[in-house]
C-alpha cells in the first residue's frame, strides 16, 4: 500500500484537458475572457461577427458550462449595440458575488472612437445571458495625461522624441484623452473594496485604471502608464502591497512584455519598463494563485501567435522559473495556427481554467477556421517543466 501511495505521489500532474467552446466557424471569434460562478458553473464571453472595429455587425457572445458538465451551452448574445461593432469583453466576478460584463462599443470604427460599457447582476443563474441589475458606460478624465506625456518624451533619445510629438498633442485634446479607454484583462479588487479596471488606448498605446472605491457606482481615472507602447494591463498585487501591471508590447523592437509599478493602489505609476520576457505584441494575463505563486500566459516569441506559453513564478514576479508551452504550432510560417488572447482564472478547487482564440491558418478566409479553445489544469503541470 505504501508502495501505490509513493508512486501516486510521484506521478506526473495530468495532462491539460482541451475543448473547443463552439465548432470551427467562419466568422471573426476573437478576445474571450472566462470566469467561474459562485455554483462552479463556467461563464465565456468573446466577439464575434465579420471582422473587428471595422464591421458594424460584430456582438458579444456568451457561452456557459455546468458544473460537471461535459459540453459548453450553444453560444448566446451578451451585449450587442445595433449597427456597431461591440468588442473586447470581459466577465468578472466581484467579493459580492456579483458578475460584472465589460466591453467597448466603437463608435466611428477607429479604437480611439471606443465608448466603454458595464453591466452587473447578482442575478447570474439560468441559461443564456443573465439578467442584468444596471449598466452603464464608464466615462473618465486620466489624471496628468499632459504632464506624463511630457515627463516620458523627455527621457526618449532626441530621434524619437520627433516620432512622439503626435502622442504628446493628443494628450492635450480632450476628445481624444477621454474616448478610446478599453478593456482586456480581468479586473482587480482590493481588501479596501477598491475595484481596479485595467483599461489600455491605442490612441497613446497607454495603459490606464478605472477606479471605484464604491462598488461600481462611480469611477475616477488613474494617471496613464506611460511608456515606450504598452497595451492591454493585467495586474499583481504583491504582498507588500506593491501593484504590478504587466502590457503587451505595442512598441518598437525589442518585442518584450512591459512592465510598471504602482505603491498607492493603482493611482499612479512608474513608467512602463521591458521585461526580461519576450512578447510578440499579443495579449497576456496574469494571475496570483490561492498558494502564492503567480501564474502567467503568453506568446513568449518574438513574433507570430503560435506558441502560447504558462510561466510559473514562487518569487512574486522577480522570476519566472518554470514555462511550459500550452499550444504550439511548429509548421512553417503562414501554415502556423495562432494561439492567443488568453484569459485564466483559477477555480476554487484549485485548477486553472484558459480560453483563448484559435485560428487555423492554413485554411482560407472565410471557411470555418476560428473557435475559442478552454483549456484545464493543474499548475503543478506547469511546475513539472524540465
């Protein structure tokens, strides 16, 4: 018996299980983000229609798994303004147990045209879309966009502070400071209560916090994270209270993961900084698992979507030991399937659930080549990396 329990012991974490949340499809199916109710049930949401900001026809989507079930519901509509494209969603799951829905509509077909959306509900059981308690947009001034745009363009080399005058007037036209705020990553909530947003602008290719220290019912802007094209936050909160944001690189070469600091609960921030960790300016998420470690995914290539990577860290960030490739698709450049937009959460029995985009490349335009793929694991997968 002592003999069967060692080499239960000793035998490797099982393999992640994979499942396509819908058949193949011809459409454009991009940008999921995942998040497990309060029952165990599974909740996914992501775009979908004929293309991204351009196409009027794109809605959000919305798809649910019960607790031992084995297939994900057909997909349902969550939020669709007519006539405009609706994109970048994100679910949420606040200390109230209430689920939250982010997402942008566009209006003028150009990202810097985004309006951001909310809707809440402690209302989350059933089938299809939840009824919804409220919604709103999500309407914020940046604090000392002038200012940080100024700061940041003094520290550039004199070749490219040229290239960032464009950035540095838009800072000063309103319009453009207050429209174009997205959604990605998950939202982060403090032991205060504070719910942090983690909100991006292709405009400025500047992150930026939404902030509510009121449960959702009033929101103030934090100062931009500026940086050299930082995109798409996800944030970490050490145990010394130090909030990390880790971006997607949207910036000249080197093609690395960015990376900011905050010591006041997301008000301000250093400037963006590469990571050590290559990104091929694609989306990533992090996350800070029950036991401590913190748990990472991304396409940690220099270029392409093909490979999509879980980096494990015990040190809070400061290193990044152990990295297992989730997806990987080694065929030759063009016929690559891409891995990408990832989300992760982890459940409360403890294993991670992934969904992220799948596109089969070496398929034509237009034939059914696009789904959102779930994935499920243990991180000790991750940590038994050789």
């Amino acid at each position: 018996m002592n003999l069967i329990l060692i080499a239960l012991l000793m035998a490797p974490p099982p393999e992640p299980v994979k499942e396509d949340i819908f058949p193949l499809d011809p459409r454009h199916n991009h940008a999921s983000a995942i998040v497990e109710l309060p029952n165990g049930d599974l909740m996914a949401c992501w775009y979908r229609g004929s293309g991204e900001r351009t196409a009027d026809d794109v809605q959000i989507m919305g798809a649910r798994k019960r607790k031992g079930a084995k297939a994900w519901s057909a997909p349902f509509v969550l939020a669709d303004q007519p006539g405009f494209p609706d994109t970048n969603p994100v679910l949420w799951l606040d200390n109230q147990k209430r689920l939250w829905l982010f997402w942008q509509t566009i209006v003028a077909n150009q990202w810097e045209t985004a309006i951001n959306n909310y809707r809440v509900t402690s209302r989350w059981q059933g089938d299809g879309a939840p009824a919804w308690d409220r919604g709103d947009i999500m309407l914020l001034k940046p604090v000392r966009i002038v200012e940080k745009t100024e700061e940041f363009a003094r520290t550039l080399p004199a070749e490219w502070q040229s290239r960032y005058e464009r950035i540095v007037s838009r800072a000063k036209d309103k319009y453009f400071s207050r429209m174009g705020w997205m959604t990605r990553a998950h939202p982060l909530q403090l032991l205060s209560g504070r719910i942090l947003v983690p909100l991006y602008s292709d405009g400025y290719s500047f992150s930026l916090v939404g902030i509510s220290d009121d449960g959702g019912l009033t929101w103030h802007a934090s100062e931009p994270i500026a940086g050299g094209g930082n995109i798409q936050p996800s944030f970490a909160l050490r145990k010394d209270g130090t909030l990390l944001a880790y971006m997607r690189d949207n910036g000249p070469p080197p093609k690395r993961i960015h990376v900011a600091e905050s010591l006041d609960n997301g008000e301000t921030w250093t400037f963006a900084r590469d990571h050590e960790m290559a990104n091929s300016g694609t989306g990533l998420e992090v996350q800070v698992l029950k036991d401590g470690r913190w748990l990472m995914i991304n396409n940690d290539t220099e270029t392409g979507r093909w490979r999509l990577t879980l980096s494990l860290s015990d040190d809070e960030g400061r290193s990044w030991k152990w990295s297992r490739a989730l997806e990987i698709d080694e065929r030759t450049e063009g016929a690559r399937s891409s891995f990408h937009y990832p989300s992760i959460i982890q459940g409360a029995d403890g294993a991670i659930h992934a969904t992220y985009s799948v596109f089969l490349n070496h398929l034509k335009e237009g034939e059914p080549r696009k789904t959102i793929r779930h994935a499920q694991f243990s991180p000790d997968w991750v940590a038994a990396a050789r």
